[in-house]
C-alpha cells in the first residue's frame, strides 16, 4: 500500500482524488493515503470534504507553491510519498521533478511542460530529464491523461492486438457538452487558449508540417453526440507517439470547437487578450491572457449546468497479415454521470481517471522503469482494462477505410 502526494486543485486533481479514495474504501489497494497540496489551500479542503461526503476516506491537505523548489523539497521530505501525481500547470513540470529528483520520490502529469514566457509544447525539457532520472533509480511518467495519454494507449494497444504495422493515425476529440456560459473553457483556460492559438502541426512523412491555427477544418459525425466541425491542432502526443511508434507515417489531432467559442475566441485575440507578454498596466505588469483566465469562469465550476457527453478516440489504419484495415477505438462520456459520481464535468473526468490508473499502475510496478518515460513505452492491456473498470468504457469497431481527408 503507497501515499501519493498529488498536487494541484482543479477539476482533474479532484476526480483523481476521488477516484483513488474509491479504491481506498473497497480496499483494492494500491493507495494507502493521499495528500493533496496546491498553492490555494481552501480549494484543497473543499475537495477533502467532498471526498469524504461522497468515499468516507478522509485526505490531507497542505498548501505549495509548487514554482518554488526547496519548498516542494520540503514537503516531499515531511510527507515521504511513494509517488507524485503532477497535476498543477504544465509550467511547474520541470520544478515538481527538480524536487522529485532531489527526494528520490517517483513523478507523473498529464501535460507536457511549456515555458510561460513562449506557447511552445514539446518534450525536449521532460526527456533531457531522462539519465538524471534513471540515475537515482526513480521513474517519471509523462502525459498520463486522456489526451495525452489514453489516446495514446489505444493506439499501443491497437499496434498490440490487431496490426502488424499503423500507417495512418488521426485522434479525434470532441466536447459535446453545454455548459450555459456565453464563454468559458473546460480546462485551465491560459493552457486552452495559447493550445487554440497556436499554429497547427502534424507528423506525415517523416516532418512536420505547419499551418495557421483553426484554418483546416473538417466535419464528422460523433456517435452520441452527432455532426461536429473539427479543426487540425497540434498536441503533445504528436511527438511522442511519432517518436515511439516510428513507423506511423501521419499523425493528425483533430479538436472540436463551437462557432461562438471561435467568435469570442477571435475578438478577444483581436483586442490582445490571448497575448502572454507582460504589458504595463497602472505601474505593474501583468499579462493579458492571465488577466482573462482570471475572469473567466472556473473550469471546476461548470460541473453542475454542463450537459452533453464528449467522445474521444483514435482511427488507425493501417496492415494484418497483409491485408489493409482501419479501426476505430473510442471512449464517450457523460458530463452529468461524471458530476453525479465526483462532483465535476465530464472532461475533467477523462482526464482524471486516466491520471489515477497510470499512478494505480507505477505503485503497483505494474508499469516499473528508472528514467522517465511515456505512456506509449508501457504494455498497454492492464491500463485497458481497469479504463473500463473506472468509469470510461471504451468500443472499437471496424470502419469501411480511412477517413477520406
């Protein structure tokens, strides 16, 4: 049984924490005790006491500012967990595994790091951590999300059991939910908006190739949720799952987004609101995609008028014993089933379930390794299995060929 020390206090460290204290109350194991630790100390405490109301297990709770090193260092070393479950800004990636690498203590997140200062995402930073890491003998494990993370996983899984070799991969990702707001975004809105806004990429033919945000857009049609226009995106699992599976000669992401979400989103570029350089303002700087992070509503508070479902999944195409064949792996999720268990909206959940198996996993050794790794680096069957255990089902269906864009 193992203490997990999780950090971070929105929607997805909160389904997470659920999530872990359900397996606590059945007495499945591998968790034993968890703290959870963010900067604001009373959203902490408002997931303890949900966590309690809704499991019986009670949590700690602790205050960190996880930017500041020693700090951190200080309280892995009062608390003496077993692993970290990263799930603050992907900001402080790099500082929670300075202090992970000065305890010994295992790491895992769910989004690659970004520096605040450029919207650049890749995972440069992360695996130039990779020999320091095995070194002391820890394990860090990367971008144990939905996506990243569980996209990438039916895609191991797809390679596993029904290709000899993927040639093509697009990863779909659509948000059918409502949450009632004239704007507002169902993650942390500063990551969602510099995501959105910056220029599309995808892998094809050995290079990447570019081109502006939002201008390539495509229609389908999501089971359960219906049409939807989605548009060609740049995502971290991009570079992973190009950099492990070798062989996939194109990977495209492919986002949903409403027309009023891309309306509001293009007047607030217009007037600089998305901008991420400090502007001078009343003799103090600030920036102005922090100012309207700060306006806008909470993620974790749509929980309770969002309603819909989201539909996420992976198309492979590609050969078994030589003949051609595409699949189509997906999971849907309620927004209101996910609140009705945890208290928040479906995408956190798809993000927090994952985050829970993936820690389930290392504390398990299930997943074992010195270094730091992704997700696709893993043998993919038993993350499968308890996907379907912890509340995101998953179908796979055969489909008459690719998708034809």
């Amino acid at each position: 049984m193992s203490k997990v020390l999780v950090i971070g206090a929105g929607g997805v460290s909160s389904v997470a924490v659920h999530k872990m204290a359900q397996l606590i109350a059945s007495g499945q194991g591998p968790f034993s005790e968890i703290l959870l630790a963010s900067r604001t100390l009373g959203k902490c405490v408002a997931i303890a006491e949900s966590v309690k109301h809704r499991t019986g297990i009670e949590i700690a709770t602790a205050r960190i500012d996880a930017d500041n090193v020693p700090a951190t260092i200080a309280l892995l070393e009062s608390c003496t967990p077993d692993l970290v479950v990263n799930l603050a800004l992907p900001y402080q990636d790099l500082p929670i595994m300075d202090a992970c690498l000065a305890t010994g203590v295992n790491y895992l997140d769910t989004a690659n790091y970004e520096p605040r200062d450029e919207a650049k995402f890749e995972y440069k930073w992360q695996w130039d951590y990779h020999e320091r890491f095995k070194e002391a003998g820890i394990m860090a494990l990367l971008g144990s999300g939905f996506d990243p993370g569980v996209t990438s996983v039916f895609t191991c899984w797809l390679k596993q059991h029904h290709f000899d070799r993927i040639g093509t991969l697009d990863i779909l990702d659509c948000n059918g939910g409502d949450h009632g707001q004239h704007f507002a975004t169902n993650f942390n809105p500063e990551i969602n908006i510099r995501e959105v806004t910056a220029p599309a990429r995808h892998w094809e033919n050995g290079d990447w190739v570019e081109t502006p945000a939002l201008s390539t857009k495509q229609t389908f049609d999501f089971e359960q949720v219906g049409s939807r226009n989605m548009y060609l995106m740049y995502h971290e699992e991009i570079e992973s799952i190009k950099t492990h599976i070798p062989e996939i000669e194109r990977v495209r992401f492919w986002m949903t987004f409403g027309d009023a979400y891309l309306t509001h989103l293009e007047v607030l570029q217009n007037v600089g609101m998305t901008a991420i350089e400090p502007i001078e303002y009343e003799g103090q700087k600030i920036v102005p995609l922090q100012f309207l992070k700060a306006v806008l509503p909470e993620p974790a508070s749509l929980g309770e008028t969002t309603k819909g479902k989201t539909n996420i999944g992976v198309i492979a195409t590609g050969e078994k014993d030589g003949a051609k064949k595409t699949l189509y792996v997906k999971n849907i999720c309620s927004h209101e089933a996910a609140f009705e268990e945890t208290g928040n909206q479906g995408v956190s959940y798809t993000t927090g379930v994952p985050a829970m198996i993936g820690a389930a996993l290392m504390l398990s050794e299930q997943w074992a390794g010195a270094g730091v790794f992704n997700i696709e680096q893993f043998d993919p069957d038993p993350f499968m299995d308890m996907l379907g255990e912890h509340g995101l089902p998953w179908t796979v269906e055969e489909l008459d060929g690719p998708l034809a864009f």
